[in-house]
C-alpha cells in the first residue's frame, strides 16, 4: 500500500521564480548529497534518477553534484565550508531544480541557510521522516519519505521460513537508526509466538563472533545502523557484507542495496523504483507544478526480493518465494542466455515441421490417389476382360463343339455297339473313355473362361509361368486359327516361378496376343506370325516378349501407346495397354513396346522370379 499524504507544511515560495531559461536551453539540476560518493544507496539511486529523468524528458538535462560527505567531516566548521564553497560556486548561476539526498543525522535544508538558493525549488527523497529537509528554499519543498516495510519483510521471513520462532535485530544508536528501530518494535507488537531481541549494545566489532552462534529457529534482521554503541560509524551494506557471510541463520535486511551481501532479502526499498518515481516527481516540477503544492508522498511499502544464491545455502525452497517477490543473482538459464537464437532455432524448426507434415499430407494424397486409380484400374480389367472373351467367344464356341461333337458321336457309336447280341464290351470301355477325356477338353476351356470372367483383386502366388503360358495359347489357339495366324511358343525348360495373379497375368498376355493377331489383320497369310517367348534375365527376371509381323508402330503413336483410352481401332477401348502396364508394375515388374527390326511390333514386360 502506498500513502500519499502532506505531513510537512512547507513554505510556498512565488510561481513567477519558476520563468527559466527558454526550453530550448537546457535545464540545470543539481543533486545535492549529505553523504560521500561511496554510499552504495545513494550511487544506485543518483544513478536511477538521472536515468529516468533523461528518459522521460523532452529537454536536455544538465546535471551538477554536491557532496557534504558528512559521514567523514561532521564537524560544524566542515559544514560552513561547504556551504561557503557552494555560495562561491553557484553565485550567479542559474539553477532549475535541486534534487536533494539527505541522510543520517545531517539535514541538508536546515544546516545550510535558506539565502543559499533561495529562488531553487527542491525535491528531496528520504528513507525516514527525521531526514527531510526543513526549509532550502522559500520556494518549496516537495519529496518522497519512503519508509523501511518491516512488516512487509516479517511477512516474507514467516513465508521463507515458517519455523522462525526468534528474531534478531540488530540496530544503531542514531537519531534515524532508532526511529527505524522504534517502527520495528511497532510492528513487532502486532506479531505473537515470536521472540524479538534487539542488539543495540554491542559495538560493531563484536557482531562478526556473535552471529556466528545463532541457533536454529532464529534469524538476523538487519534494521538502520549508522552508528553503534561505542560511535563508531557504518555503512549498513558493508557491515552486511561481514555479518551475513559468517552467520549461523540466514539475514534479512530492508533496502535494496544490501541485498547482494549474502542476505536472503526482505520487503526492500528499491533504489530503481525510488529513483523512477522520484524523477517523475522532479519532472513535474520542473515542468511547472509547485512544490508547495504538490504533497510529499509518504511509501511504506517495500518490494519483495531474495538472492537466489542465499536461498540455496540455507535449502529454502524456490516454491517458497512468493510470486510477486524479485529473484536476483540467479544464474542465467540456456533460455536467458541465447532466447534470441533459440526463439529463431525453434521458429525454423517450426517452418520445418511445417513444410514436412505438408508434404507428408500431399504423400498421403498422393497414394491414396494412386490407390484409386489402382482400384479402378481392377475394375476395368475385369471389364476389358469380359470384352477379350466376348471377342474369343466364338472361336470358343467352335472348340468347344469338338469335344461336344465327338462325344455325341461316340455315344451314338457305343449305342449302336450295345445293340449287338454280344456287345464288345472292351470296344464301348474304349468309347466310354474317349467320352470322358472330350467332356474333360471341354470342361477345361469352360474353366479357363470362367476363371477370367471373375471379378477378383490382385492376389499373390506363386505361378508356374510355362504352365500359364501354354493355357493361354490354348485359350487363343482358336481365335489364331479362325484368323489363320501361326500362334508360337518358345519356353526354355528351366523357368523360374513368378510371384503374382495368375489371371491377371494371363489377362497381359492375352491382351497382348490379341494386339499382335490384330496388327496382323491386313499381312499376307504366310506373314502372319506371332511368338511368344520366354527367357531369364541376368539380374533373376523373367522377360516375356510378344512380337508380330504386323503394321508395327508409327513414331509419332509410340508415346502414347500405355495412355488411357488411345487407340487406333474403330472398336478399340485403348484400355488394354494401360491395364497391362498398371498390373505388371503391380507386380514390381516393367512393360514397353517398340518395333521389330523386321516389321512389326514387339511388347516385352518383366517380372522378379521367385529364388528357387
Ligand atoms: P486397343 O487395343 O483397344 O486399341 P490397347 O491399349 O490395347 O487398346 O492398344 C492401344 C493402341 O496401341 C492400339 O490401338 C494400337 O494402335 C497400338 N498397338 C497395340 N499393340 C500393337 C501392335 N502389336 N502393333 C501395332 N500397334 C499396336
């Protein structure tokens, strides 16, 4: 919580003082200190405020500093000095603002007399009431009194350590060193269960042995300490810096500037946050608000802030420190080190992901697409193929009427044997047996074409390729003889088997077969000649080669021969070529077609053979 009130009256000096030098020049700040240059507090603040002051300002800002350092000449007569050299040094020169760091027991503003800038508005900032400056200048005066949150840091102990059951305190003997020891005893009226001691009357020196026997359950709390017992005078950070490395209990402290010490931390006052909102405050000032006017802000409470590096020495847990509260010193992380390069590693991985699941999707595509084709590649097999036997059908037909003929003629013959007084019985088991093998011959070609005329998806077998070869020559023997074509085969004796659908396979050659007879139409009798050969490959592939002495290819056709539905035929599909070539690659296998150094064409395809 922070409370804003007036809780000094402060003479109004005349608005008109304020009418500088014209905005163009720059404005002349100066930043008056009570103390030396070596005030860790003070550096960090000095250095806030001009940061902010620069950054927050339209105009250029010129700063000049002043140090009584009254930590080291306190006498009266340094004083007089001082402000002797300052009237030298400033008479005549225009000023817009002091900003004035009081401290200890030294109050700038009522030591130094109200004619040394009397025309100058001030704007101080204090740790502690007693520290504001009275009167520097009949202007006015205006600041912050940010005060030490010691319940703020009490709350923060029990939430680091809730088995804190003894406190404590160690504290000076100033004017300001017990004003911040009475606010502590105020506060600690408030809390029970915990014990309170207050070290004030050991000397300094003492402080190193003694806070290095502490029991557990007890903790340092480190209040304003100026000045000890014997007079002997401290910085409170570096009495800190002796204190909390040798401890037996961790050390909390109130203002930021300690923190770095060793100390776990405290609700502290935070010299960059003080420093902001004080350049804020100048700001407004030197833009023209009245100090009178403007209230003096009174702030008690601190910011939370722990060393990371004490947290780990006294095993507090990280989970302990609560949300709002600052982390200092913690090592930097691989992600604080390097966020820009991992942030852009990570988006290019990104990119990557993307790219790569879009091209896995357009793979995924793509097969099912080819999947799609493949399918209906089946089914227009099976179309085409109920095509081929429609054209075979009645060469078919005239071979089936062989064995249907002679088995009529046979029965007749064994009917007429039967009328005999004694029948030749050997003669008619002679007939009865011709009967038999023309009903086989007949069944086996209505096999074959009920075979091909299935509707079926490709399988894989193993199949004996002579064997396939010499049924379908079979099946086309008769369409060959209706055309008067000399159909061949050459098969070497040892072929390898093939994996694949036997009726797919004998659908190519059939196919092929067909083509060939086709393209042979218009050659002489004598001519017309198609051969089917077999053969092994080196690399363990089996070829088969379909070559006709027919019209052959025209160049311009060949590159078209396997696309769908090109043909040269008044009753062609053009399917039977891609079919073909669909169902051999399906079969890891290869298919093309060109022309025979004679005349006429040539379509070999391939298939893997099985290891025998
Ligand atoms: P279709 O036989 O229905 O025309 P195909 O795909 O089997 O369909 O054949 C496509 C075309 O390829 C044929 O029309 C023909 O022009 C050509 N072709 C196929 N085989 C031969 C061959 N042995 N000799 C000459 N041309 C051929």
């Amino acid at each position: 919580m922070t409370l804003v009130a007036t809780v000094f009256g402060v003479r109004d000096g005349a608005a008109q003082n304020m009418a500088g030098p014209s905005s163009s020049q720059p404005k002349r700040v100066l930043m008056l200190f009570s103390e030396g240059k070596d005030v860790p507090g003070n550096i960090m603040l000095e250095q806030a405020v001009r940061a902010e002051m620069q950054k927050a300002s339209t105009n250029r800002i010129e700063f000049l500093t002043e140090y009584l350092d009254a930590s080291h000449f306190s006498d009266e007569g340094h004083l007089r000095v001082f402000e002797d050299y300052l009237g030298k040094k400033y008479s005549g020169q225009h000023l817009d603002l002091i900003v004035a760091f009081p401290s200890r027991d030294y109050l700038l503003a009522g030591a130094l007399p109200d004619a040394l800038f009397p025309e100058v508005p001030v704007v101080f900032v204090a740790i502690n009431e007693l520290e504001v400056p009275l009167a520097i200048s009949k202007f006015g005066v205006t600041g912050i009194v940010q005060r030490y949150d010691i319940r703020g840091t009490l709350g923060l102990i029990m939430h680091l350590q809730p088995d804190t059951h003894r406190v404590v305190v160690i504290g000076g003997t100033s004017e300001s060193d017990r004003a911040a020891l009475g606010r502590i005893e105020e506060a600690t009226r408030a809390l029970e269960g915990i014990e309170f001691d207050f070290w004030t009357n050991r000397p300094g020196s003492e402080l190193p042995a003694a806070v290095k026997t502490l029991p557990t359950g007890t903790v340092i709390l480190m209040s304003s300490v100026q000045r000890d017992v014997t007079g002997q005078r401290f910085f409170l950070s570096q009495l800190a810096q002796t204190l909390a490395p040798a401890a037996s209990v961790p050390v909390y402290v109130l203002g930021g500037w300690v923190l770095g010490s060793g100390a776990v931390g405290g609700a502290v006052i935070a010299p960059e946050d003080l420093g902001a909102r004080t350049a804020q405050l100048a700001l407004r000032i030197l833009g023209g608000a009245s100090p009178g006017k403007t209230p003096i802000e009174v702030a008690t409470k601190g910011t939370p802030m722990v060393d990371w590096r004490a947290l780990q020495r006294w095993g507090i847990k990280g989970s302990r420190v609560p949300a709002d509260a600052i982390i200092r010193y913690r090592p930097e992380t691989l992600w604080d080190q390097h966020k820009d390069l991992i942030l852009i590693s990570l988006s290019v991985l990104l990119a990557q992901a993307i790219t790569i699941a879009g091209l896995l999707a357009q793979r995924q595509q793509r097969r099912r697409a080819e999947a799609e084709i493949l399918n209906q590649r089946m089914e227009l097999a099976h179309v085409t193929r109920v095509s081929t036997m429609g054209q075979l059908a009645s060469a078919l037909a005239h071979e089936l009427n062989q064995p249907l003929g002679a088995i009529l003629r046979n029965a007749e013959a064994a009917e007429l044997f039967l009328q005999k007084e004694k029948p030749d019985l050997d003669e008619i088991r002679a007939i009865l047996a011709d009967i038999r093998k023309d009903d086989q011959r007949a069944g086996n070609v209505i096999d074959r074409m009920r075979s091909l005329l299935k509707r079926r998806s490709l399988e894989s077998k193993s199949v004996d390729l002579g064997e396939l070869l010499a049924d379908t020559i079979t099946l086309a023997q008769s369409d060959a003889n209706a055309r008067r074509v000399n159909l061949t085969l050459l098969i070497p004796s040892q072929l390898p088997a093939v994996r694949g659908d036997r009726v797919h396979l004998q659908q190519v050659l059939l196919n092929l077969i067909l083509n060939g007879m086709d393209a042979m139409t218009d050659s002489p009798e004598e001519e017309r000649l198609l051969t089917v050969r077999a053969e092994t490959t080196k690399d363990k592939k089996v070829e088969i080669a379909v070559s006709d002495c027919g019209t052959g290819i025209p160049a311009d056709k060949m590159k078209h021969l396997f696309e769908p539905f090109f043909t040269t035929k008044a009753n062609g599909m053009g399917m039977g070529l891609p079919i073909s070539q669909t169902i051999i690659e399906a079969h890891g296998g290869e298919i093309r077609g060109e022309n025979s150094p004679g005349h006429g064409a040539v379509f070999r395809f391939t298939l893997p053979a099985i290891d025998p």
